[in-house]
C-alpha cells in the first residue's frame, strides 16, 4: 500500500480508538470508630467514592436507621456534623453514597410500594437531620440481591472478591479470581464493575488478599482488559487507613481504559 493509504488507515484506527478515563478507587467508611472522619479520607485524594456505611435497617414499615457504629450515634441525632464533611468532600469531587444494608442489618423490601416509600423517606426534609444528612445524595444501593444487577438498573457495581474462597486469589493464583471476574463481567449489565479486596490481610479473614505488587503486576493488567473494568472497591478505610494500600495501587488503577470501537 501507497504511504498514503498507509497514514489514512492510521487515522482511522485512530478514530475509532478512543480513550476514556477508568478505574476508580471506592472505599467502605462508617463501620469503625478508629478509621478518621470522612474529612481525612478525603484529603487523602485517594478515593473517588465513600461508601457510608451501613443503613442498616428499612422497608416492612421500619422507620430507616443509620448505623455508624463506633462513630457517632444516629438516633440521637448528632451524626448532622457529617453532613458539612459530605459537602466538603463533594468540593473535592468525591462522591459520597449510602450503603444499604450490612450483614448485620434488618433490611426487607416487601413490595414495590415498600421500595419507593425508603425512597420517599429521604427527600422529606424533617426526616434529614435525624439521619445526618444535610447535602443528600440520592441513596445508592450498593448490595446485591440474586439477579439484581441483571436488571440494568445500576451503573457501578462492586463486587466483592474476597471472603469468598471459590472467587478470590490465593497464595499467588489468580486464576479463581480471573475467572470469577470474567463471569461477572460478561453477565452483569452494568457501567463499571469494580473488584472488592481487602485493604489489608486482617481486612478479610476468610482470605482473598493480594499483595499490592501482586495486584498490580498480574491482577490489574488483566482486568483492565474489559470495557467494564471500573476500577477496585476496598474495605475499608480503617484498615487502609493503616495499611496506605489503597495510594500504593492508585496510579495503576487510574490507568486509562481503552474503548476500541468496531462498527
Ligand atoms: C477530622 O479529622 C481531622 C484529622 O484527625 C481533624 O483535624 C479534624 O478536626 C476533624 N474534623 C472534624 C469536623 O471533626
Ligand atoms: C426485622 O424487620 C421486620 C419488619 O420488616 C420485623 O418484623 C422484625 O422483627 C425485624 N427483626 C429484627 C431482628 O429486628
Ligand atoms: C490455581 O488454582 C486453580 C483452581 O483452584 C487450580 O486448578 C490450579 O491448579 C492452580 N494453579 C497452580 C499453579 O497452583
Ligand atoms: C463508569 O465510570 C466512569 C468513571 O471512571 C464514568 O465516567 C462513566 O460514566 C461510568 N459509566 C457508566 C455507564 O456509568
Ligand atoms: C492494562 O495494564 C497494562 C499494564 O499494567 C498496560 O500496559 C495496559 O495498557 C493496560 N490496558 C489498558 C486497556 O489500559
């Protein structure tokens, strides 16, 4: 071919290569007392999401409850500070979502009315301060339930790949985790799929850990494969705000995703 048509095919591949800025870093915050207010895990500028947590009571007409376990006591009323700390990380351009549910947590949706009535809940102004917020954003369910995400109604799933021993690394192998990732991402209709690991080897104690170097040498480059990587989820900020895993994986998250368009 002419160097003509050589340089035309180039542009065109170029054209139709796009790239788009991926992988994100989500944390879990609320669950621990020792973990630092959510000014200081944003000021770190290593998450783009903070995950409070947990709501961990709704629906069957249970008026909603927020538990921040060790932190500040939301029936009483005082967890309003967090909502100037909401906001504060907002100017940072971090989003900040509620997490529904906890292991722990009373969490029963009974029908569709049940659902929209916690919705509904959350605009009504009254109802605000007692659960913290002052600079709401709408909640996020963040849990999975059976075929949930098949419904294609979210656009950021995170995943949980440890504590769960078929999906999760192990002793250098990765080849659970891989496969239990390329499950997820052929199957669910999603925006972005993040992988959920532990922040540290104490984080998960049914396993799943993976050494950052680990993690960034034959865990990321391989995921980073799907137009629906999203990035990693870490629980959570407790231990990660010890362990300082979450800044030591971020520039290799960061990485660009390559969308390669074929019409
Ligand atoms: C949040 O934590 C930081 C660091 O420990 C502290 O300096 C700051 O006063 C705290 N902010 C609030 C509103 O408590
Ligand atoms: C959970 O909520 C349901 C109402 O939806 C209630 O009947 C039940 O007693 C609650 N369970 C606990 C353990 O609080
Ligand atoms: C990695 O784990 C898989 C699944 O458990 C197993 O089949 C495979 O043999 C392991 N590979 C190595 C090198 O141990
Ligand atoms: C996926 O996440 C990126 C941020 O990394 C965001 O720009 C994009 O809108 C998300 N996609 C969907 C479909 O939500
Ligand atoms: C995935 O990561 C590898 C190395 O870590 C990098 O070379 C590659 O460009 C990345 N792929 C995409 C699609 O960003």
């Amino acid at each position: 071919m002419t160097s003509n048509t050589a340089l035309h095919f180039f542009l065109l591949v170029l054209a139709l290569t796009h790239f788009s800025h991926a992988g994100t870093i989500a944390i879990y915050w609320g669950q621990n007392g020792f973990e630092g207010n959510l000014t200081e895990a944003c000021e770190t500028r290593t998450y783009d999401y903070i995950n409070m947590a947990f709501l961990n009571q709704f629906g069957g007409g249970q008026t909603p409850e927020l538990n921040l376990a060790g932190h500040y006591d939301p029936p009483s009323g005082t967890c309003v500070i967090f909502g100037d700390q909401i906001k504060e990380c907002q100017e940072l351009g971090i989003k900040v979502l509620l997490s529904l549910g906890g292991s722990a947590g009373n969490c029963t949706l009974v029908s569709q009315d049940d659902a929209r009535s916690v919705a509904d809940y959350f605009w009504v102004e009254e109802h605000l301060p007692r659960l913290f917020i002052r600079s709401p954003q709408f909640p996020y369910p963040d849990y999975y339930i059976g075929n949930a995400v098949a419904t294609g109604l979210f656009d950021n799933v995170w995943v949980q790949f440890y504590n769960n021993p078929p999906c999760q690394y192990s002793s250098g192998n990765v080849s659970n985790l891989i496969s239990s990732w390329n499950e997820w991402t052929s199957k669910a209709i999603a925006g972005n799929i993040s992988l959920g690991l532990p922040a540290a080897e104490e984080a998960a104690p049914s396993g799943g850990y993976i050494p950052a170097d680990n993690l960034i040498s034959d865990v990321l480059p391989v995921i980073n494969d799907s137009s629906k990587y999203g990035g990693v989820m870490l629980r959570n900020r407790y231990y990660d705000r010890l362990s300082g895993y979450g800044a030591s994986i971020k520039p290799y998250v960061l990485r660009e995703k390559k969308l390669v368009y074929s019409s």
